[in-house]
C-alpha cells in the first residue's frame, strides 16, 4: 500500500483545513440533533465549493474528482467534528443518479448539490432491522400511486430531514430481499409521523409511522421489486468515507489534552495507557487507508470495511473507557469530555450495522465459517 496523498490532494486537504477553521465550533458529528440549523448552514457553505457533489460525475453537476478527494473531505469534517457526511448526497443522490428517471434526476439532484434537500434513511424496523430481508412495511399499488403502511423504528434526523428514503416491501413476505422497492416520500405527506427515541448520547433516533400514505409511483427509484441491489451498491459506494479515522484521531488529542488540564499527563501510568491507544488509533487510520485503496481499485472492500467498523468503534470506546478509569471522579461528571464522549462511543456499535453483523461479514466472507 502507498499511504501518501499526492502533492494536488496533500493541497485539497490544507484547502479543507482552511475552510473548516471557522466551523471549529460547530461540534455537529455528535449532537446533529441540536444544531441542525447551524449544520445545514455548514452544508450550504459547502455547496458553495460544489463539496457536496465532489465524488459526482460531471454530467450531474459534480466535480467528477474521485473516491481519494472524498475520503480527505469527510475525514477533515470529522476530524473537526462539523457533522457527519449527509445522506443525501450520498447513498441517495447516487442510487438516483444510476436508477432514478431523468424527472427525479432532474428534481432531485440540484437541490441535493445545492444543500438545499436533506434524506433520512428509512430501512430498519423493530422485527427488522439487521434483517432487512425481512421487513414488513407494506407499499401496495394503487393504480399510479402506492399506499404506504407500517412502522419504521431508529432512524437518524428524521425529525428535521426534509424527504425520507424508504424501503417497503412490494411482494410477498416470503420473497424476502426480492420483494423489496425504494421510494422518496415527502416528510410532510399526509399519514406521515415520527416519533422521537432519546439516546444515551443526549441525542436521539426516530420511530417513523406510514398510515395509508399515498406515494406517486413516479417516485418509486428503480424497477419494483430491485431494491435490494440498489441499496447494496449505495453502501459500497459510501464504505472509505462511512467511518473516518479522523474522528478516533480528534477522540485521543480531546483526551490527550483532558489529562493535561487533569495534570496527568506526566504520569508515567498515563503516559504507557495512552501510548497503547495511540497505536490503536494508528491501526484504524492504516486500516481505513486500506478501505479507501480497494476502493480507488474497484476491489471489493466489504470484508475489509467491516473490519474499520468494528476497529473504529471499538477504539472509541476503550478511549472513552480508559480515560474514566485514569480520570477518576472528574472524568465521570456529567457533559465533561470523557464522560461525554464515552455515552456518545456506546452508539457508534450500532449504527451502520452492529459489531456482531460485521463479524458475520468477516466470518463468512475471509473466514469461510459458516453458522
């Protein structure tokens, strides 16, 4: 593996460093929910530099520059915490630039680039949610509409998003992964309510209830009954920008510097424990270098992609963990770094796919077990 960035992309990251140094306050990765205004705000400033199509194909209005610029973007916005990269310029805008119609692609797809349209992924459900060949809300056709009814259960910002990206099942229970379609369903449909669900973090995931809610058929993405391709090729797009190491970087310097203030830092105890994390964090920063070269490869990175995830949360948390337990009292007060970000680690093994779901990856697929 080459792990150096070529002089023009060392230059973009300086560019990114530049532009985010007024957003050092921000602090919109972890608590998005209470700032949403603000980090729409970021995400408009962002278009204005056409940032949020980087990786588009220049058809589309995107800059066409390729997986390693978007790697370097979102790995800064998460070293400075702003915000995590939105969905819908993602995982939404590029499944509608592959399956969508010219009209969505037209109606869609500006005001995404523009930061003006934001999507919350509608997939899991309480009987579904690492199954989701297995879920139950129903889209049934209606002529040319469909009629939307169920429950979707944990999704994220969908209190303040403006669209949501559902996945309904459209055949038969037993159809599994094959009997599943994709829709854009306006927030404000009529039928449409979500219901928040306080996390441990201080911020919280959303309940959302379909009741009867009559969907065009024109904003159905893809043939009926495709969804399950569709949405496999959405998330290997997003893999080498879905857990960036800068995040787990920005944790050990926060803490780093809380021991300081602590005036721990010399301790020699302190000292060995952090120097031990410190090669954890290099280790998911290698690691998410290697996602990041099978992507520019077209090789298949889902094995290794599990294997960030699960290395990425699980440093999170033995930061969090160590630090507590180096801290003491003071380390345990309430809003205080550590504590804070140790509630807030304890979320990360869930989103994006449970630490057990991605040993099954790893198992399966690297280790040929089976069961």
């Amino acid at each position: 593996m080459n792990f150096n960035f070529s002089s023009e992309q060392l230059a973009f990251r300086d560019e990114v460093r530049e532009f985010l140094e007024d957003y050092r306050e921000l602090d919109g990765f972890y608590g998005q929910g209470h700032r949403w205004p603000q980090v729409r705000a970021f995400f408009c400033a962002m278009a204005e530099r056409n940032w949020l199509a980087l990786n588009w194909p220049t058809e589309h209005g995107g800059l066409g520059l390729g997986h390693v610029h978007e790697y370097i973007l979102w790995n800064e916005v998460a070293r400075y915490r702003a915000a995590r990269n939105p969905l819908a310029a993602g995982i939404v805008a590029k499944s509608i630039m592959r399956y969508g119609t010219p009209w969505q692609q037209e109606t869609y797809l500006p005001p995404i680039r523009r930061g003006e349209m934001h999507f919350s992924l509608c997939y899991s459900e309480p009987e579904a949610g690492s199954d989701l060949a297995g879920l139950r809300l129903k889209a049934e056709r209606d002529g040319d509409h469909y009629r939307i009814n169920g429950q979707k259960c944990w999704q994220s910002y969908a209190q303040d998003m403006d669209y949501l990206w559902v996945l309904a099942r459209t055949g038969t229970q037993e159809s599994r992964g094959r009997g599943l379609s994709l829709f854009i369903v306006d927030k404000a449909s009529a039928g449409v309510r979500v219901s928040p669900i306080p996390t441990v973090d201080g911020d919280q995931l959303n309940e959302v209830f379909f009741d009867d809610v009559v969907v065009p058929k024109a904003q159905r993405v893809g043939e009926e009954n495709s969804a399950w391709s569709i949405i496999g090729e959405a998330l290997a797009d997003e893999r080498h920008i879905q857990f960036p190491p800068g995040r787990v970087r920005r944790d050990l310097e926060d803490m780093v510097q809380w021991l300081n203030t602590q005036r721990m830092g010399n301790d020699p105890l302190v000292r060995a424990r952090m120097a031990e994390l410190a090669v954890r964090v290099r280790e998911t920063e290698m690691l998410g270098l290697k996602v990041l070269e099978s992507m520019v490869n077209a090789s298949n990175a889902t094995v290794d992609a599990a294997m960030n995830k699960i290395l990425h949360t699980v440093t999170c948390q033995a930061l969090a963990r160590t630090v507590l337990d180096l801290g003491g009292p003071e380390a345990l007060v309430y809003s205080h770094q550590p504590e804070r970000l140790w509630r807030q680690s304890l979320t990360e093994t869930i989103g994006g796919g449970t630490s057990e779901i991605m040993r099954s990856v790893i198992a399966r697929q690297r280790l040929d077990l089976e069961g």
